[in-house]
C-alpha cells in the first residue's frame, strides 16, 4: 500500500470519528436532540460499508474460485469419502 492511499485512509477514519464526537457533544448539551442511534451513525455506517465490501470480496473470490475449479464444493468432498 502506498503512502498515499495510507494517509487518505488515516484522514476518513478520523474523520468518522471527528464528526461522532462532535455529534456526541452536541446531544449532550442539548443542542441537537437526535436519538442516539443517529448520533452514533457514522461510527455503524462505516461499519457497515466496511462489512458490505468484504462480502463482495468474499463472493467475488469464491465465484471465481468456483469458475476456475480449484474451489470444490463441502458436499463433492464428503461423497468422495463416503463413497
């Protein structure tokens, strides 16, 4: 990875958490009366980005492991041994 790609990553994460602490600032002294769950959200919509590019990956991996056949299904492997 470059240095490049690794200060733009340090500058979103703290980002995120810039704008959560000043959302948690601000419902704490009133001004905002925002439930917590949508103060908190930059923290779980990160997360959940995170989460949902992993899956991808995962899929796009195990799809094209599936194509190229070197990935061999749980269900093929047991009958080989039962059999």
């Amino acid at each position: 990875m470059g240095l490049g790609k690794q200060i733009k990553n340090k500058k979103v994460t703290t980002d995120v958490v810039l704008v959560t602490v000043v959302l948690v600032l601000l419902k704490l002294v009133h001004v905002i009366s925002w439930s917590w769950f949508w103060v908190l959200s930059p923290l779980w919509l990160t997360g959940g980005f995170i989460f949902l590019v992993l899956s991808l990956m995962i899929t796009a991996l195990t799809l094209a492991l599936n194509k190229e056949g070197s990935y061999r299904p749980v269900k093929k492997v047991l009958d080989k041994k039962i059999k």
